[in-house]
C-alpha cells in the first residue's frame, strides 16, 4: 500500500469550499463537495474557467519574538492548522485611532491542511486559487473592505494607507516615526535594529535589503487591546458596544478606512478567509500557541511571507535555526551562537582568545587607515582583519562545543568574573572565585515527541553528557544555553568533566574561554538649547547673549522669536565603556531646517580605535541658524548612539556567515533621546 500523502488536488473539497466555488461558477455545491480538485478539473474542463483549479503557495514562519532584543525566534516542529472559515464580526472603529478591532460573534471553520514547521520554524502550504478569488471578489464588492481586513506593517505605522502609492524611501518612514517620538512605543526593542539600518541606507545606492525586511515584518507582535474603557473625550466606548460579543476575543489592530465615513460599531455578516491555527507539543500536552484571522496577504503577487507570532507559553529555539558546524570530538568551547572561538579563528580571525573581544563585528574607522584599508576577509575566516574590532557579547549567549573525552560522564561550565571594560584586560587575580552557571533549556522535538528539559543533575552544575544525544537542530553540540542575566564586564569560562561517579577528571591544558559582555545602552547627559537674535542665517553671535530654552525654568520648552532670526546653540553628549558610533541631528517644520553653521564640529563620529577617546565618548556644541519668518511649530533635537554589542546568535544581521561576520551589526544596544522646543 502507498503511504504517500495526497497531493493538494487530490484532496477532497470541503463544504465551504464548494459553496465559494458555486458562487465564483453558478454550479450548484453538491456538484463540487467531497470531490478532488484533479477530478473537478478533468470532468468540468469546459464549464469551469481553468484557472480556477490552480494553486497558490503560501509559506511563512512561526515565530516568538524576544522581548529583550526584538529579534524573532523560530518556533520548531509546530503544527500549522489551515481552516476555510467565515465569521461574523461586529467591528469597532474608535475615533481618533486609524485602526480596527473585529470581535468575532459566530464561525464556521473546516479543515483545509495541516502541516509542520521545520527546525526554523518555516511552513508552506498549497491554497487552491478559487478560494483566493472567492476572497478577493467579496471584499472587493464591498466600499474600504480590503482596507479595514489588512494588519499593519512596521512601515505603515509611518505612513497612511492613502499615502502608500507614494512609495517613499525605507529610510523616510523611519525618520516620521521618530520625529514622531513613536518609535520606541511601537516598535520595543526592535527599534535599535530599525534605526541603525536607516542610519547606513538612506543614501544613493545604499543597500536597503535589511531595512526593508525590517519595514515589512508586522507591525505588532502581539493583539493590541482595543480601547473600549475609554475614548477621547473621556466618554466610555463601551456603552454603545453590542451585546453578542466578548470583550476578551478579538483580532487587531487593523487599518480603518480614512476616507469615508466608518461607524464606531458595524457589523460584518459572513466574512470569508483563510484562517491558521498552530498548535504545539508541551510539556503539559499539545496546547495552541496562535489563533489568528487574516494574516494573509491575498491581494499581494507573490503573496509575501506570513509572520505568525506565537504565545509567550511556546517553545522557541536559539536564532541559529541552523547549528554552528561543531567537531564533537574537540574538546572545548568551540562556538558562542555562530562565531567560531577555537583554533584557528580565536588567534584574531574572528576572536581574540586572549581579550575576550570579537575582532569582526563592527570595526573601527581609523583616521589614518593602514595599507590596503580595513579589509576584511569574507572566505578564511581565521585571517584577522586589518582595523580589529574590540565588539562585546550580550544577551542570551549559546555555548557549543566538544566533550568526549575518556571515562567523561559529566560536563559543567564554571564562571569566574572581573569587573570592567576589558580594555585592558583584567589581571588574573581581578576574576572571582569560579562559581557554577546553573541553567535550564527546554529542545523542542518533532511532533508528537514531548520536548526535552536540559538541566543539572545537582547544585554543582554538572551536566549528563549522555542528555546531549537528546538535542537536535539548533540545539545540537550546545553545552549551554546561558540565558541568565549577567553584569556587564570580564568573564573566563573553564570547561570541567567529571566520571560516572562525579569525580572531576583533570584537564591540561584547561579549556577555558574569555568574554567580555557589554548589555548596557550609552549614556547621554541632558541637552542644554539655548538661544538669541541675530540678524540673519551666519550672522554674528555674542557669547554673552544666550538664553536657555531647554532645559526650561518650568512648563515647556518655548521660544518667541518675535519674528526674528534666531541662532540655537545645541549641546550634548553620551558615553559608553564601548561605544560604537554618536551623531546628532536637528529637525524643522514645514518644510524648513535649522541651517548647521559653518563652524560647527562634526556632528557624528564612528570610533576609530579601541583606545581612542572615540571609543567611549562624543560630545558636540553646535550652532544652527533659523531665518526670520520660520514656520512656528515644534523643533526637534536629538542624539543617536549605539554600542559595539552584537548578537552572536546572528538574530539581527541578514546573513553574517557567509559575510565572514565583516558587516556592522544592526540594532546593537542604543540610546536615542530626542526633546522638541516650541519655536514661535
């Protein structure tokens, strides 16, 4: 007997499929209902449109996303349920938000497919065309249908739905969005990630692949509670709120239509979709970890991956979905996340064994670069770069490597700590006593195995060898999932075994790893804005005349020019134990900008050396002119900085293997205050 899986068109129709496929033909249901695809297509070959019988591929990834970093974890081995459904909703559009919420009333679901998730999370199915046709045709028949069925994108919280057709540059909506001071709000952590890519790709011919992945991935990674406690003006928007629905279930946000009127409540009568369900297998049972309504982009060519963003209790796997190319029989640490550690990458080919610094990641920008430039070699990786970096480990570390060695049954890592920047390393009397790391990792299997708990076998830290066989895909040779918080500075990490009786088994030379960890934003210290007349843009300035705006005696920041020039004097400045880059910016109003002076310092810099005071510290003191009759409105001051922290899971960076780790990590630890001064 075969025990091949059917193909999509050899399987059977459902009931709503025929019904959607009666209203796309005239053909009564029964004609269509408990028949294959392939059948219908062969028997109705003259009656029925062909492309009908096609089918699209729909794909996408399920997917936790990390509240620390933003970054996306793949979800392994779910099960992705893809129902035909048709719901109704009562739909509640409150004023003044642009978006939707719809509260399901009652719903038909049938089953279409049901498929796993890889190891990375990533799922495809197959959806016959007509049912994509049914969809578009019913929304498209009714006035701002396809508007209010859309979830937002990180770009269109930028940008009106109205407005889209304009295609702005990636880098422009970012700037709105942080002119706005909305971008931390709506984006978390993700914000750094976002911001540092349209730092590098707003010009001629930059490359945007990994701003506009940025810009495209869904807005939120959760539902957004709909307003109904309160609205503006105080009055309660529940009062109105129909009496069918459940205040607790709903879907959204999604766009509202802006350009007619949109009642507060309406009421949607059998809406049809094509819904997913995922399910997973925990260590309470198989539990569902999404359950979501319109999701896919029906009306895109090539319809674009589905992101689904599973519940806080699923079980996400490290950001290298695909595991570091580890020698179990090496003995000792050979990766943290992908970098490699080891011989012959930790002599400064990727590593310094000896500082505890990634040497590829984020390099310096000398000025006076060395022969040849900073190059960088992309295919051997053990080549130390030109300009090495001094970047620095946060965040959730993996630790990958060997432990067979003979009469080996226990393994555990101990942990000894210094204070500092690292720079210069730490003498061997500043690490503390060694101390066990005690942690526990959850390796998620295929279905319908329960997962498997990594952990210590007593509270000394030892781990059973024979528990790693249990680990696969991302987690495969991983000796430590370090996921515990830990203080910035110096750590050396010594790898022991111990026999079956947990007797340690000496080990010469000591296979030990030296990091150093740098979690921590910059520091700026507050902005001082101040002010006078003058007669013009470069006019002169009399040190003695300036007025202080901001900080302001009291309520807020305010200048009354009178009409006027005026000159502002902006200064700030940030530091970091390892700061990356800095650079400031001040932003107009309708239309016009404060114009730099031509005296002013450089407003960004790039640090040029680990012991250049560029690698700490930026401060500026700059003057900007506005000409008389400005536009009134609100001014913007603000300063960027990041650090050079990378995550060496590679959760943030596009592709940094096969780019030999010579690029400069997105979305590191930053810090970006902006102040708005009222000018009139």
């Amino acid at each position: 007997m075969s025990t091949n899986k059917p193909t999509p068109a050899e399987r059977p129709l459902n009931g709503l499929q025929a019904a959607r496929l009666s209203g796309l033909t005239g053909l009564p249901a029964s004609e269509f209902e408990g028949h294959t695809v392939s059948a219908l297509a062969e028997r109705l070959r003259w009656e029925v449109d062909p492309g009908l019988w096609l089918f699209r591929r729909v794909c996408g990834q399920v997917v936790q996303r990390d509240p620390a970093t933003g970054i996306d974890l793949p979800v392994p081995y779910a099960t992705v349920e893809v129902f035909d459904t048709v719901c109704d909703y009562w739909g509640f559009f409150p004023e003044p938000w642009p978006w939707g919420w719809l509260f399901p009333v009652s719903c038909k679901r049938e089953l279409v497919t049901t498929v796993q998730t890889d190891v990375c999370g990533d799922f495809c199915f197959w959806i016959p065309a007509f049912e994509i046709e049914w969809i578009l045709r019913w929304r498209e028949e009714r006035i701002c249908f396809p508007e209010v069925f859309t979830r937002p994108t990180v770009a269109d919280l930028v940008t009106a739905p109205s407005a889209q057709a304009t295609a702005p540059q990636p880098a422009a909506h970012v700037e709105r969005l942080r002119v706005g001071g909305d971008l931390e709000a709506a984006l978390g952590a993700r914000a750094g990630a976002v911001l540092s890519a349209a730092r590098s790709s707003g010009g001629f011919g930059d490359d945007v692949t990994q701003l506009a992945s940025l810009l495209r991935a869904p807005a939120f990674a959760r539902q957004v509670t709909p307003p109904l406690a309160a609205r503006a003006g105080g009055e309660a928007a529940d009062s109105g709120m129909p009496a069918q629905i459940d205040p607790g279930r709903y879907y959204g946000p999604f766009w509202r239509c802006i350009d007619v009127f949109v009642p507060e409540w309406y009421e949607f009568i059998a809406v049809p979709d094509v819904s997913i369900v995922v399910t997973q297998a925990l260590s309470g049972g198989t539990q569902t970890i999404y359950d979501g309504a319109f999701d896919i982009a029906w009306g895109d060519n090539p319809i674009p991956p589905v992101i689904v963003q599973a519940s806080p209790i699923a079980i996400a796997s490290p950001a290298p979905c695909t595991p570091p190319q580890v020698n179990p029989d090496q003995l000792g640490f050979q990766y943290v996340g992908l970098l490699p550690v080891s011989e012959p990458y930790s002599g400064g080919g990727t590593f310094s064994g000896a500082t505890g610094f990634a040497t590829r990641v984020s390099q310096p920008r000398p000025v006076v670069p060395p022969s040849g430039g900073c190059t960088c070699d992309q295919s051997d990786l053990a080549v130390p770069p030109a300009c090495p970096a001094t970047a620095t480990f946060y965040g959730e570390l993996y630790l990958y490597g060997g432990v067979a060695y003979p009469a080996a049954a226990y393994y555990r890592i101990m942990s000894q700590y210094a204070p500092g920047s690292g720079i210069p390393t730490p003498a061997p009397a500043s690490f503390s006593s060694p101390a066990p790391i005690l942690d526990t990792w959850t390796v998620p299997r295929p279905f319908p195995s329960p997962p498997v708990v990594i952990q210590p076998v007593n509270p000394s830290g030892w781990y059973a060898i024979s528990e790693l066989s249990a680990e696969s895909g991302p987690y495969t040779n991983m000796l430590m999932d370090w996921s515990d918080a830990k203080a910035d500075g110096v750590y050396l990490l010594t790898l022991e075994l111990a026999d079956a009786s947990l007797n340690p088994i000496p080990l010469s030379p000591a296979r030990t790893l030296l990091l150093v960890v740098d979690g921590s934003a910059p520091h700026p210290t507050p902005f001082n804005v101040s002010w006078q007349p003058t007669t013009g843009v470069g006019g002169p300035i009399d040190p003695t005349a300036w007025m202080t705006a901001y900080p302001p005696a009291s309520g807020c920041a305010l200048i009354d020019t009178s009409g006027s020039a005026i000159a502002l004097r902006f200064t700030a400045a940030v530091s970091s134990a390892h700061l990356r880059q800095a650079l400031v910016s001040v932003g107009g109003c309708g239309g016009i900008s404060p114009v730099p002076a031509t005296t002013n310092p450089p407003d960004s810099q790039w640090y040029t050396a680990s012991g250049d005071p560029s690698a700490t510290s930026f401060s500026f003191s700059g003057v900007y002119y506005l000409p008389a009759g400005a536009p009134a409105g609100c001014y913007s001051f603000e300063l960027y900085a990041d650090t050079r922290a990378f995550n060496s899971a590679g959760g943030a960076t596009s592709d940094p293997v096969h780019t030999g780790w010579c690029g400069d990590e997105p979305g590191p630890p930053y810090t970006n205050p902006l102040i708005t001064v009222a000018i009139i």
